[in-house]
C-alpha cells in the first residue's frame, strides 16, 4: 500500500504577525513557518497504517519556509520518502493553486491514499484535500478522526460531524482523506534521531509542473485586529438586558 501526505507550512502564531507595505498579504520577511497541526496528524494517521500494514509512506510538501527539517522529520519518524516541489511561483501560493500543482504531481507519482490535514490556519480560499479529491476525480471524505484499511481496496473512515456524532464510512482506493487528527497525538522523535537522519538520507525534489493559477478571490486590504477601550456590561433583569441590546444594535446599524 503506498500512502502520501501532503504537509504544509503555516505562519508560526506564536510570533508577532504583521502586513506588507501593500497592505494585502502578511510581510513573509522574518517570518517563521511551522508544520500545521492538521496536516502532523494526517503524517502520524499515515505512519500507523505502515506499522500495522506495511507499504510506504512518502511525504510531499511545497518548498517553503523551514520545509527541509520537516520532511527530515517525517522521515525520522518512520517515512520513507520526502519529496519537496521546487520551481514554485514567485511568493506565496495560494491553496488553489496549490491544490492544482500538487495534483499534477500525484498523477505521476500514484497513492492508494492521500492524506492531508483538513485545513490550515492560512486557509481562506478552499480546503487542500477537497480540492485534490475533485482534481484528481478521487473519492474524498474530511474531517476525520481515524483511518483503516477493510481490504486491499477500500478503507473505513471515522468521519466527525457537528455536535461530536460520528460515523463510520467505507471508501474505495484510491481516495484522498483530510484529517482532523489521528487516532494518538503525533509521535515524538529526538533531536538526535532526526540529525542522523539528515546525513544519511536525502530529500527527493520534483519541479513544480506548469499550471495556471485558478481564479480566487483578491484581498483587497488587510487590517491588524483594533484593541477595544472596554467591553459593555448590561446588568439588570434578562428582560431589561435584551431590551438594551438591542437598542445598542440598532444605533450601531445592524438591526433596523
């Protein structure tokens, strides 16, 4: 069973973000970029299915940010490949395009499985696996919570819905699966495991194939959150308070 898992590099939050001169992107000079959270569970989901059937696990991510530690760290963990898409356009890529060049590369490297984290932080614009599963004419389910195979060609999802219902889905492979989180936390691996790692293996690259960019929406402007002077208390009966709610509304426009 050959498996991948696309990982992606977000903005570190823990860091002071801040917005370009233009004031329609966040300025990328000094910023730093970590693993997204999703996309370390959909890695880990990947690696319980070798443990427990075999196959490979290869992991694919964009050539961007600190990405080399990453993909030496997958593979410390128990990867097998880790593949980094170079020759990327100019700045930051949206996740459309993204999605669409990924794509390509996947028809020429074929998976039983895509794994990728349901969403990242940065994602305004279109979930990553979604996107994949429509682009490749792959059967897609998001948002789940645990992955195993029922025979050599299908697998049953634990998908997670609203309210915390959940249930059980039976897919055909080849499909893509956008993950929530696996069944354990991500695996820690020592910082020495995973310097030896990076002298005695290799990251593979493969140039990003000529796609254009699909259509999405501009960002006109954006703006860093105002701090508030204070917050309003209403005090008095529930009724008293509803009544005073609405009035604060509707001076402020959004009821009429």
């Amino acid at each position: 069973m050959k498996i991948t898992v696309i990982l992606t590099m977000v903005p570190d939050l823990v860091e002071e973000l801040e917005i370009d001169s233009a004031g329609t992107a966040l300025d990328t000079q000094w910023l730093r970029y970590v693993l997204s959270e999703s996309d370390d569970h959909a890695l880990e989901q990947a690696l319980t299915l070798k443990d427990r059937h075999g196959g490979t696990v290869t992991a694919l991510a964009m050539d961007e940010g600190d990405v080399d530690q990453t993909l030496f760290t997958a593979l410390a963990k128990g990867a097998d490949e880790g593949c980094k898409v170079i020759s990327l356009p100019e700045g930051p890529v949206p996740r459309r395009h993204a999605a669409a060049i990924y794509a390509e590369v996947l028809r020429s490297r074929p998976s039983d499985l895509i794994l990728a984290g349901v969403q990242a932080i940065s994602d305004l614009d279109g979930h990553l696996p979604g996107l994949l599963g429509g682009l490749l004419d792959l059967p897609y389910v998001g948002v789940t919570r645990a992955v195993e195979f029922s025979g050599t060609d299908t697998a049953v999802v634990h998908k997670e819905y609203p309210g915390g219902t959940t249930a059980e889905i039976e897919v055909r492979l080849p499909a893509v699966i956008g993950v929530l989180s696996a069944p354990q936390p991500p695996r820690y691996v020592p910082v020495a495991r995973i310097r030896e790692v990076t002298k005695t293996k290799k990251i593979t690259t493969v140039a990003a194939p000529a796609v254009a960019a699909p259509a999405a929406a501009a960002v006109r402007r954006m703006f860093k959150p105002e701090h508030a002077t204070h917050a309003q208390m209403l005090e008095g009966t529930p009724e008293a308070a509803v009544a005073e709610l609405i009035g604060i509304l509707a001076t402020r426009g959004v009821l009429r």
